[in-house]
C-alpha cells in the first residue's frame, strides 16, 4: 500500500517494480505543478471541479512541509531546454492576484525565521568556508538530530558541501565537452587544489578529507573530525584571502562557491535551483555515470533531512513543539543573522504588493544596540529597495521593529533550572522576580533609545509578548509595557514640540494570546485580561487568538475531562464568577452555585484558607494586575513575605502571600481534574460572543496566520477557517443556509489580518497564506467572488492595522538614519561586531558598556550630533 501510494502512477500496480528516483521524482512534480511563463503554479485540469481545485491546495500544503519546492521546481525543468526562473512555487490565482496587487501589509513577522529554507541554505555554502556550526547544546538538548546526533548532522552538512563543490565543477567539465568519470574527477581536482596551497592542510591529508567527506555522505556517518572537513571544504574552494561576512543579501548569494558557474536571478532564483536542474537533466539524459548519480542522491537526501529538521512537521501541535523547531534555527542561522531585514523584504514582496512590514525581534538589553538595531532595519530596507529591478515599478514599503518579550519557563540563570514560578527559584525570592528584572532592562533599553532619539520612533513602532503563553501571567508582563508605553508618550510629546507637521503615534502593542491553552476557558479569560487590565488599548492586536474562534461545542466533545493545574483553575473560576457579578454573563443560577462551590473547595486546598472570603480573592485577584501596587510593595525585589495565619485578614495580604509562598506554588501546581458539562459549554459560547463584542467595540485586530494555527493548534483543514468564523457578524447568520453551523452561528464581528509568523519553520510566505484562507473560504461554500471579497476586506483591515508610518519607506529618510547612526555607532563599533573567531559560533552581541573607547567623543556629544537637526520635511 505505501509503495503503491508513492511510487505508483495513476492506475498502475507498484508490486515487484522498481522506479529511479529522477523519474518519481519529475512524476512529483508533474502532478502538482506546471510552468507558466516565468512562474511556475499548481497543474491545473479543465475538467476539474470547484472542490478539487481547493483540495489541490491542501495536498500541496502537507507536500511543501515535507519537500522543499525548489527541488520540485528544478525537476519540473529538467525536461526542457531552459533553465528555471524562479525556486518558488506561485499559488496566487489570477483574481486574487488583483486583489493583492493593493498594499498589503505584514504585521506578524519573526525576525529570526523570516526567510525561505533556500535563502538558508545557499547561505550556509558561503557559511561553511568561514566557521564550523556549532549549536549550544544547552539549548538543543534533546532534540532528535538528523543522523545520529548533533556533530554527526553538521559533519553530513559539511560533507554535502564538499561534494556539492565537486559535481558542480564535473557539471561545468562535462558542459566543456571534456568527458571523464566522476571519480577521476574528483581524484585529479582535490589533487590540483591541493597542490595550489602552500603549508597545512598537506596534499595526503586533503586528499583523505575529501574522500572521507564522500564516504560519510554514502554511509550515513564517518571519522573525519568538523575542523578537518571545514579546512578541506575552505581547500577546495578558496583561491586568494578567507571572505569576509557578507552584509548585504547580495553579497550572502555571491558567497555561494557554485554562484559563478550556474548563475541565479537574485530575488527569483538561486544557483542551488539552477545547479539541481543541470544534475537532474545530466542524470535523465544519461551523460553522467552512475557514481555522480548515486552522490547526487545522497546529497538531496542531506538537504531534505535538513529540511525536515528545520520545518515543522505536521502532527506536532502545541507552543512546546514548535519552540524546539525554532530554537534550531539559533544554531544555524549563520551568515543570515547580518541579512534579516533585507531577506524578509524579498521573501514576504513575492507575489503581492507588500506595502509595510513589520519585524518582530527581541529587545537588546542596552539602547545602543536597540539603536544599531533601527540602523540595520534602515540599511536593509535600503538595501532591497536599490536591488529592485530595472523596468519594474518602484514598491515603497513602509518598514517598523516590534520588540517582543519572549515569555520563559524555565530560569536558566538557577543553577538547578527551576520555574520562573517558583519563588525559591528566583533570586529576588518572588515569583516571576528574575524575569521581570531582566525585561525589564530590556524595556529600559527601549526607554533610553526614545528619550535620547525621539524620533527613532518612526522605526521603532510597536511592542509585544510572545512565547509559551503558558510559561508567565499576564500580571508580569502588564508592568513592563506600560513602561515603555509611557516613554513614547513622552518622545510623541517632544517631537510635537519641536514643530514635526504631523502628530507621532504612540507604539502599538500586540499580545500573543489564546493561542495556546489546555481548557477552552483559559484561553478566553487570558484574552480578557490584556484588554481588562490595559495591556492592550484601542487599535491595539491580539496575536492568534485562536480561542476566540473555536466552536465550544466541537471541542467539548474530544476534552470531556482534561486536568488543569489548580491555581489556573482557580482563575479561571474567578474570572467567570466576576463576569457574572459584572453582568458580562447571564449564567443560570445552578452553574453561578457550581463555581461558588468549587472555588471554596480549591481554595482550602491549595491556599489553605478553612473559609474563603470570595470577594476578597476577587479584589486579590485585581490587585495582582496593578503594576503601581506591585511597585509599592517593592516587586520584584522587596516584597516582604505575608502572614503565616491561615486566613489572610485581607486581599493585599493575599497578593504577598501569592507573590513569595512556596507552599502555595506547589500546591497550585497539582493537576485538578476538570470535566465539562453543558452549563461550562453554554457558558463558553456566551464567553466567546461577548468578547467578540469588547475586542470589535476597541477596534482591535486579531492577527491570524493560518498556516501557523493549522500546525501548532492542531485546527484541521477541512474545517471553517478561524478567521471567516471571526469575521461574521450577526446581521449574516443564516444567509446561506447550506453552509456549515458553524459558519451560521451568531457571531460578532472582528477585525482580522492574515499574516506569516514564521516562514521557515511553516514552510510559507505571505502571498501562501492568502491563499491557504481564500483555499478555506472556498471549502466553506462559498463562491469564488464572495471569497473574493471576503480575502480584500481582511486585507484592508491588516493594511488599517499596522503599526508602521509611511515616512518609514521614503528612502531619504532611511538614508539619512542608516548614514547618521553609522557615525553615531562607530565608537562602539569593536564592542558591537559579533565575534567572527575561526570555528568559533558567532554569539549574539554583548552588551555596550556606558563609556566609549578612550578618544572616543562622550554619548552625550554623539547623541547630540544625531539630534542636532532633525530633518522634518521628510
């Protein structure tokens, strides 16, 4: 069955049969794609019905996160004569494509994996003639390596490397007209650079590395140390002085040993697409033997393995999974690290108009650095935009950094790695203590930069939280925004009075919340608490919000009786019990007694309390989210310990207690078992209308990024897409009558935006995602011309949602940040360059010391030389 099912063409029997892999694979892609012109799209069929074109997206979509397309797309073109023009796959109908010829915006970008898995790997073959990769096994630990573990999977990358070097010069020799086996190749050209060095590595010693890193290739492992298969690599292909670290995209590409001899198209197809589509003709025409052949395979084999490693598998839901897929790109990032803001230009403009986009990163923890950071937003915009080709219309896009704090579970800085939670294992003695200090150093940095640098606010335009939404409460982060908040309150304020001709915004804030959730109701009351305790504000976003659009009914019937840890579950009761004191809910009388009795058990349970006050944990838990109070009480670092009676006199004693008693953390740890019934399910329904309402009343947007809610919230694609079911109002229930219930449900209506998150690791860019929901919209039933419509409204409210200012894409302006901060930085220039040591990982930035080198102009001087004259015309 699994042979017939792969291996097979439509209709014929697989048994006994055997198939070579350039002819499965061509069959690959003949199935699913056809060249059009200089693009190349999914095949499609006259005769195919509404229904199959949709379904032809999906199977496309489980096939991209297994293969990378450019693979496909060089097999495609192997049949032919000519060479391919572009690695990507273009999946944008032509009626869609009009409506993404409007500006759409991006507004839930990683930095750190806004890119393709070709841009990365073309950059690793420059990479890898520098330095040896070299992951930090404290973060990779764990992780199922490719081939047997970590150095064995790096000494694979680097041995296809070598090999790759070598087919591409027996390709070059065959195009010659010079015939000659593979291995008399390889023989004659490790032995010709060999000779052409002088000192180590030896002529003996080359000659083994080289046939080492071919055997291991072959076999799967071998003996040759890293450094040995890095200088031989550096051998093979180095003729004058080492490169240098790219720091432009231009320049990553050009890096690429192979990019002289099978010339790309920068910005539409790579010299590994170009490369792969000459081997794969060379093998189908028979003017190579079988031992180029047998290394091309294994070669594709390393790549694809490096794929899979990178991109998120399917099946693998929850926040949990997909952070060890993404903290295996800080190992292997390499050579991007200095291109990231021009790769996610060229990768996110494909296909559609990009008219702003913005570059979610982490906050450095010294304002120079968060300043160095805005001058690379600027270099790389500019970068992008003077690449763009002659004869095309000139795309302006409006460019911004959204600095996020990243929420953690574990304290790494305790030498047993214990929860943020615990107060024991924070070394202030309070819960979340050393967390919070250290964002808020970051925060800080934010605070110095636009106290300094007023107007850097037109780069710097948003903050977030984002991470394990589990690992931290919302009460930990409320304190940290509000700071930085208030600072670009006060830079608004300054360039105001300083004459600017338009008023500044203040930085938006987004919050990636109910997303991730073990009960349908936690998620709902985290996604009340960033709006109920003003974290978020009008025209503020909500990263995913999945909860928000899951059916009540649907996911009751597969979480009967899901355990939730007992201090959760008591928010959770509270929470519901002031909705109903509010007025936010009805709620039957039996359900209102049900929750009353409940929390009175738990709360002897785990605070010990023999007779709880529930009002006064109400007001406790309002008090936890004041940050004034908590600073008052000296959090995070002198917060004096509560009583130890065991009925707290008050709600402040309460917050104490809460803040640093380790019983009461260990016993809120316990799992309680919670089993929903149909009052909780009714009660959910109600929940999710009436927050439908409070968001749409704020006017704010719900970023919603379809491929990353399919994977890591384990939402099927055969189901309603979250975003429709978000967008539909009341007015609309019932308008078809044979769509889907849940479609038909009453439902407030929100403001939606489509956007990536992480390309990489989902395999996609932000023209995909429209279709994906176009794709789901379709499924829905509804006719093209409402998907239509329905795909250019969540356009427009993504593009009315942005943070981003249109000064931001005049390169004039970008000029003069990029120029003016270079001089500004280059005091501190040594202690801000990355280390570039030999076989050394280059480590993030360390941190800027307050005093300048000696002869260095003093801060105050070179800030002042920034700010001098503000150009404001511009």
């Amino acid at each position: 069955m699994r042979e017939h099912s792969w291996f097979a063409a439509d209709g014929e029997e697989a048994a006994g049969q055997s198939i070579p892999l350039e002819a499965y694979l061509h069959r690959l892609a003949t199935r699913h794609l056809e060249q059009a012109g200089a693009t190349v799209r999914l095949r499609e069929l006259s005769h195919d019905s509404p229904r199959e074109a949709v379904a032809r997206v999906s199977r496309w979509r489980w096939l991209s996160l297994r293969l990378p397309p450019d693979l496909l797309i060089a097999s495609l073109h192997s049949a032919g004569p000519h060479a391919p023009t572009t690695d990507r796959v273009s999946l944008v109908s032509a009626q869609l494509a009009h409506v993404l010829s409007q500006p759409v915006a991006e507004t839930h970008l990683h930095e750190k994996a806004a890119f393709s898995f070709s841009q990365l790997w073309s950059s690793w073959m420059g990479w890898f003639l520098r330095q040896v990769p070299r992951a930090d096994a404290t973060v990779l630990q764990g992780h199922s390596w490719p081939f047997g573990g970590q150095s064995a999977f790096t000494g694979m990358l680097l041995a296809a490397a070598i090999t790759r070097t070598l087919m591409a010069g027996y390709l070059l020799r065959l195009a010659a007209g010079q015939r000659a086996s593979f291995a008399e190749f390889c023989r004659e050209a490790v032995e010709r650079t060999a000779a052409g060095h002088h000192g180590r590595p030896a002529l003996g010693d080359h000659v083994y590395w080289c046939g080492g890193a071919m055997r291991m290739l072959l076999s799967g492992s071998g003996g040759v140390d890293l450094a040995s298969l890095c200088h031989s690599y550096r051998r093979l292909v180095i003729r004058d002085a080492p490169p240098r670290r790219p720091r432009t995209l231009e320049e990553l590409y050009a890096a690429d040993p192979i990019a002289g001899w099978f010339r790309g198209v920068p910005g539409r197809v790579l010299s590994e697409t170009v490369f792969t589509t000459h081997a794969l003709r060379a093998i189908r025409s028979e003017l190579v033997d079988a031992e180029f052949t047998r290394f091309f395979w294994q070669y594709q084999r390393v790549r694809c393995r490096a794929y899979d490693f990178l991109v998120l598998e399917p099946g693998t839901a929850g926040l949990d999974w997909f952070q060890r897929y993404f903290s295996r790109l800080k190992a292997f990032r390499g050579d991007m690290d200095a291109t990231l803001f021009e790769a996610a230009l060229e990768h996110e403009s494909a296909d559609l108009h990009l008219g702003a986009l913005e570059l979610r990163r982490t906050p450095p923890e010294s304002w120079a650095m968060l300043c160095r950071d805005v001058q690379k937003l600027a270099e790389g915009s500019l970068g992008f935009h003077h690449r763009q080709r002659s004869g095309e219309p000139a795309v302006r896009t409006e460019v911004g950094l959204v600095f996020h704090f990243v929420k953690e579970n574990l304290n790494t800085r305790h030498p047993q790695h214990r929860l943020h939670a615990d107060p024991e294992g924070n070394g202030t003695g309070v819960r979340f203590g050393d967390w919070y200090s250290e964002q808020r150093r970051r925060a800080l940095a934010i605070v110095g930069a636009l106290e300094r640098f007023p107007s850097m606010q037109l780069l710097i335009r948003g903050l977030d939280v984002a991470s394990t939404e589990l690992s931290a409460p919302t009460w930990v982060t409320l304190g940290i925004l509000e700071e930085a908040r208030r600072a670009s309150v006060h830079a608004s304020r300054v360039l105001a009075a300083r004459g600017a001709e338009q008023p500044l915004p203040r930085l938006g804030v987004t919050y990636h919340v109910g997303e991730d959730f073990r009960r349908l109701v936690e998620g709902l009351r985290r996604i009340h608490e960033v709006v109920d305790f003003g974290a978020l504000r009008q025209g503020d976003r909500i990263g995913h919000g999945v909860a928000l659009s899951i059916s009540p009914r649907l996911w009751a019937r597969n979480a009967r009786m899901i355990p939730q840890p007992a201090e959760e579950r008591i928010d959770d009761l509270l929470w519901e019990l002031e909705r109903y004191q509010r007025g936010d809910f009805t709620g039957r009388g039996s359900r209102r007694e049900l929750v009353r009795t409940e929390l009175r058990r738990l709360l002897r349970d785990v605070f010990g309390d023999p007779s709880p006050d529930l009002d006064m944990y109400l007001e406790a838990r309002r008090l936890r989210h004041v940050p004034e109070l908590l600073e008052r009480l000296g959090y995070p670092r002198r917060v004096a310990p509560g009583s130890v009676g065991a009925h707290p006199e008050n709600a402040l004693e309460i917050v104490r207690r809460y803040l640093t008693s380790t019983a009461w953390f260990q016993r809120g740890l316990r799992p309680v078992p919670v089993t929903i019934d149909d009052g909780e399910v009714s009660m959910l329904e109600e929940a999710q209308q009436w927050l439908r309402w409070l968001l749409g009343r704020q006017e704010i947007t719900i970023e919603s990024n379809p491929s990353s809610n399919l994977l890591t919230s384990d939402l099927g694609v055969h189901e309603v897409p979250p975003a429709l079911r978000l967008t539909l109002g009341p007015s609309q229930r019932g308008a078809k009558k044979h769509r889907p219930p849940a479609v038909r449900a009453s439902e407030a209506p929100l403001l939606v935006s489509i956007n990536t998150d992480d390309p990489v690791t989902f395999a996609t860019r932000l023209a995909d995602e429209y279709v994906y929901f176009y794709s789901g919209l379709r499924q829905a039933n509804l006719t093209a011309q409402e998907a239509l419509e329905w795909v250019d409204r969540v356009r427009l409210a993504g593009w009315r949602s942005r943070f981003t200012l249109p000064a931001s894409s005049d390169p004039r302006y970008l000029d003069e940040v990029a120029s003016r901060w270079r001089a500004v930085l280059k005091p501190w220039s040594r202690r801000l360059r990355p280390s570039s040591a030999p076989h050394e990982v280059e480590q993030e930035p360390e941190e800027v010391e307050a005093a300048p080198p000696p002869g260095a102009p003093s801060s105050s001087e070179a800030l002042d030389t920034f700010e001098e004259e503000p150009n404001w015309e511009l």
